[in-house]
C-alpha cells in the first residue's frame, strides 16, 4: 500500500517548485513581431508543371482571415540543394506578404508528425515503466518548464549563459530526481553528486571560454535573433552552457545507477569495508564510463554529422581543420561533457559508500 509513497512525495514537490518557478521568472522583452508578415497554415490542392524546375502550387488556407480561400504560389526548385518535391494533399506553411499580397511556402507542416510522436514517446514510457514512468514524465515537463521560464528568459536578458543554465540546473536536478525516484536517501545523494559535478563543469566552462578563444558566433542560427537579443547575449557562454545543460539527463542516469550499486553491495553484505565497498561500486561505475562516454561521443557526432563531413572533404591538414571555430566548439563541448561523466562516478560512489558504510542499508 505504502510502496510508493516516497515518489508520491517526490511527485508532490513539483507543485511548489513549479509555482517557485512561475513567480519568481524573469520578464523579458521580445523582439518587435513583423507586422506585415504573417504565417499560415495551408493544404496543397493541386500541382501544374511550368517547367522542369518550376511548380505552380494551389494552396487551400486552412486558417487566418482568409481560411477556405485558395491561393497560388510559385515553387522554383532550380536550386538542387533546396529543392523540395510537393504532392497533392501536403500539409504545408506559408508565409504570407501583408504588404505586397504574395504568399509563398515556408515549410513543411510538421505538426502533426511531431505531436504522434510526441505521444508514442510518452506512451511507451508509461506502458514500460507504469507508475515510475508518471514521475519521469512530469519531471521532464518541470525541466522543460524551467528551461523556458528561468533559463533562456535569464540568458536573454544578458545573464551570463553558463550561471542561468547553472541556476536552472539547480532547480531541475532536485525536481526532476524526485519525480522519478521518489524522496529518499538515494535520490539525495544523487542530487548532491550531481550539483558537485555541475559546479565542477561549471568552472572548467568558464576557462575553457578564454582559453579556446570562442566567440560563440560560428553558428548561422544566431542570424535569427532580434538585434536586441544579440545585444544582450554573451555568445561565449552560451557554447558551453548548452553543455552542461545537454548533461543533466546523463547524470541522472550515472548518479542514480552508482549510489544504486553501492545501495545492493551493502544490503548483500552488510560488513563490508569501506575500502572494498568503494573498489566494488567503481568496478561496476568504470564499465558504466565506457559505455557512457562512447554514447556521450556519438549522440554528439549524430548531431554535428554535416559538419563532421569537413574533415573528409577540407583540403586542409586534420591539425588545421580541427582548429576552425566551428569544429572546435563540438570538441570542447564533447570533451566537456565526457570529464563530466567521467567525474561524476568516483564522486557519487564516493557519496554514497561514505553514507550507506556508517549507516544499515
């Protein structure tokens, strides 16, 4: 009956910690909204070949002041590299010249691909992980709550990147822990190895920012924001706050899993020394580095695949090409997280041998 009461508890502490959060959040002033464009969503109808590389698209809107009206627009796909092939029933956006009256398409409607998988996500969490998983899955809405309300409106209004993503982490860890393992010894311990490594990492972002000389400019995303924003914005910071903010997950799953495996070594033996509690924990926490760190590389080396294709493709020596800022942002930022992974084992097993030797498991 009493089985879960301690993740209800951890469940329950999410309540206050998202009002806390919902207070307290910084306002932050958006860029000015272009007020003589609009997008729409829309439905192609019906497709006419012009030529060979140009598309005469009826669209039928499917909102806005001239929802059910068609329009057409004309698709130019002379550019192979940009050439998108439309069929009849495409859900699509359209970008909408108040100004001038033309309309042309912006992209793809992705909305209902995303929120199917979205909800296949969720479903396969609750189905494999039952009442557990209805921790995990509100932890996840509370981290991506603070994201939004703490984290990118501080670095928006021109706190440093790394200390907003230092200060969220410092409400996501305890909430997001706690909704999925429950208020208890374990996901203490945890969260105090975690918050140790962050601050770690924290510090070695900090040198790692004048010592690489980044700029934090090497991405053509940054071209989208307001001019305002780009003020503010320490675009230094901002390299390695993303990070130490991609690491959170990591540690959750590390740091839960090494004081787990010294929790068992104890319960299995109770007289167990200090020292050889701690080699045990490790031996297991040293597979558990490798296999971590080679994931950390390859979820890193998914992402960035177009631009790991420079290194094949550059004319340049691999010493010089992997200078190039762009390419050096992924290497710091994968080094970065791996010393983070790396670190945070000996240091929660370090944590929990210490509680767990003094105390009955």
């Amino acid at each position: 009956m009493f089985k879960n009461v301690d993740k209800i508890i951890g469940i329950l502490i999410l309540i206050p910690l998202t009002i806390l959060v919902f207070l307290f959040s910084p306002k932050v002033i958006h860029g000015s909204k272009d007020e003589n464009k609009e997008f729409l969503k829309a439905e192609i109808v019906s497709i006419s070949n012009m030529s060979e590389n140009i598309q005469n698209l009826e669209l039928k809107l499917m909102e806005g002041e001239k929802k059910g009206s068609k329009v057409v627009v004309e698709e130019d796909n002379s550019n192979r590299l940009s050439k998108r092939n439309f069929e009849k029933d495409d859900k699509v956006i359209v970008s909408h010249d108040l100004k001038q009256g033309v309309y042309y398409i912006s992209d793809y409607d992705r909305t209902k691909v995303l929120f199917v998988l979205f909800l296949i996500f969720i479903g396969s969490i609750l189905v494999v992980t039952g009442w557990r998983g209805i921790g995990a899955v509100l932890g996840l809405g509370f981290s991506f709550f603070v994201l939004f309300k703490i984290i990118l409106p501080f670095i928006l209004g021109g706190i440093n990147p790394v200390w907003a993503v230092i200060a969220g982490s410092a409400l996501i860890v305890p909430g997001s822990y706690f909704a999925s393992h429950g208020l208890n010894k374990k996901t203490l311990i945890a969260i105090v190895g975690a918050m140790v490594i962050l601050g770690i990492i924290g510090s070695v972002a900090f040198l790692l920012i004048d010592f690489g000389n980044l700029t934090g400019l090497a991405t053509e995303n940054v071209s989208y924001l307001s001019v305002g924003a780009i003020e503010k914005i320490d675009f230094r910071g901002l390299v390695l706050a993303g990070v130490i903010l991609s690491m959170l997950g990591v540690l959750d799953d590390v740091a839960i899993s090494q004081v787990s495996i010294v929790q068992q070594l104890k319960q299995a033996k109770e007289k167990i020394k200090f020292g050889e509690l701690y080699r045990r924990s490790m031996s297991v926490g040293e597979d558990h580095i490798a296999s971590m760190v080679n994931t950390l590389v390859l979820v890193y080396a998914g992402a960035s695949l177009p631009l790991l294709l420079l290194f094949v493709d550059y004319a340049e020596p691999f010493l010089k090409t992997i200078t190039i800022e762009v390419i050096a942002e992924e290497v710091i930022r994968t080094m970065v997280g791996s010393i983070g992974l790396v670190l945070v084992v000996p240091v929660t097993t370090l944590l929990a041998v210490f509680y767990y030797s003094k105390k009955k498991a």
